[in-house]
C-alpha cells in the first residue's frame, strides 16, 4: 500500500465540498462474494445469456431459481468488511454525500450507510409481475423451497421477478438520474473495486471530470480506464479505503 497515494487521497478528500463513492464488484470481494466475471465467478459456472438476460428470465425464470439456489447462500453469509465500514464512517463524518452502487448485496447498508443508490437493484426484494406485490427474500426463498421452484405469487400464480436488474432491463430511471447528478456535483468520486466495464454505470465519473471533479480509483490491479484518474491507489479495498479515512482524519483534525 503506498502512503504517499494514501495521504494525497486524503487530502483531495479535504480539499473537497462534496464526496462520492462508486463501488462495483470489487469492493465485496473480501467480503466473500466473488466477482462474477472472474475465475470461479457466476458466469464461468452459469452462461449469463441463459441465466442472466430479462428475456431468459421470462422464458425460463427456473433456470434463474436454479442459480439463486447456490447465489443466495453466499450473499447472505457475507459479511461487511473494512472499506464498507470506512465508507458509513466517511458519511458519518458529513462528508461523502452518498454511495453508488453495482451491487446487489446490501452490505453498504449493514455497514451503516444509510444513502446508498444501487444501480442494479437488490437481492433481498422482489415483486410478483402480475399484480406487482412486494416480497421479501425469505418469503421468495420459502415459495421457491429455497430455489428448487419458480417462486410463484400466491395470489395469482404468477412469477415473481427478484428485483437484480438483468441483462436487458433498463435500470430504474429515478436511480439512475440522481446517481448522474450526484456524479456532476462532486468534486470528488471515490471508484473503489470497479473495472469500468458496464454500462451506464462506467459512464459516471465522467460527469464528475466534466465539472472538474477529481476521481480517486481504488483497485487490486490496473485497469484500462486508469488514466482517466487523478490518482490510482493499488490494493485491497479492505486496507486501502479505511486508511483514506484515517489520513483524512488525521488531515482534518478529526483525532
């Protein structure tokens, strides 16, 4: 972990009015939910144009209940680590406006942040498509038997749609437009474990660089959009984004 990256982080932090963070996929990693796209991933077990498209859902929504099955265990066991916990301390600290996030886990909430924006829906809600009642993860595990059927609305039978944002769905568009414009009124956008590649999400610090924003990247290895950033700290999430809020601290005469 370089220091140097640290305390210069820090300091954009406390030259800053207003913070934002956009987390992906990386970030929850330690917490022991692997990255989809990586080796061991979802998508080298389950073919995402089967098993993660709108239009495959539709068609055959057991062969997501049938993924949910191994999905939802390793969601539930997980557990907040250090970079979600620094993140709520730095919204405690009044100065990270709010959170987005890639993330279908919920562990920025458990951690204590309490505005956080997730682009591609949660996990832990679903609605029936029908009559569009509201369930919740235990009452979808209990009518799918814990995914070994498709879990249907009791009302009218008909399917319930977890609410994860697939493959071909557009995203929520209230989300997403206040995510653009919390994007365009910071001055400075923490990226921590996102690789950039998926859109529109990878569009969003370039709204920050167009008010002349700062952005921070925080990643185990290099990425192909590292040189869109003002700084790259390497290094675990875990490590690297709880000292930024020590250092900011420390800078900020916080202790």
């Amino acid at each position: 972990m370089d220091e140097e990256c640290i305390k210069r982080a820090a300091q954009m932090i406390l030259e800053s009015i207003q913070v934002v963070a956009l987390t992906g996929a990386g970030i929850s990693v330690e917490s022991g939910i692997p990255d989809f796209r990586s080796p061991g991933g979802l998508w080298t077990k389950y073919d995402p144009l089967l098993y993660g498209t709108y239009e495959g859902f539709v068609n055959h929504p057991e062969r997501f209940w049938e993924m949910a099955k191994e999905l939802n265990p390793t969601l539930e066991n997980a557990e907040p680590n250090p970079a979600h916990y620094a993140l709520a301390e730095l919204e405690r600290l009044g100065k990270l406006r709010a959170v987005i996030t890639q993330n279908i886990d919920h562990l920025h909430q458990r951690a204590g942040s309490t505005d956080v924006l997730e682009l591609h829906g949660t996990h832990r809600t679903g609605h029936c498509m029908a009559c569009k009642r509201v369930f919740t993860l235990e009452e979808m595990k209990e009518l799918s038997c814990d995914g070994d059927r498709v879990a249907c609305c009791p009302d009218d039978q008909a399917t319930i749609k977890p609410d994860v944002v697939f493959f071909g769905e557009p995203l929520d568009s209230r989300v997403l437009a206040r995510a653009a414009e919390l994007a365009s009124t910071s001055d400075v956008m923490l990226v921590v474990g996102c690789s950039l590649e998926v859109y529109p999400a990878a569009a969003l610090p370039e709204y920050t660089k167009r008010r002349r924003g700062k952005l921070i990247f925080v990643n185990t290895t290099a990425t192909n959009h590292d040189r869109q950033a003002d700084l790259v700290c390497l290094g675990k999430a875990g490590e690297v984004v709880p000292a930024i809020v020590s250092e900011y601290k420390k800078a900020a005469g916080l202790i």
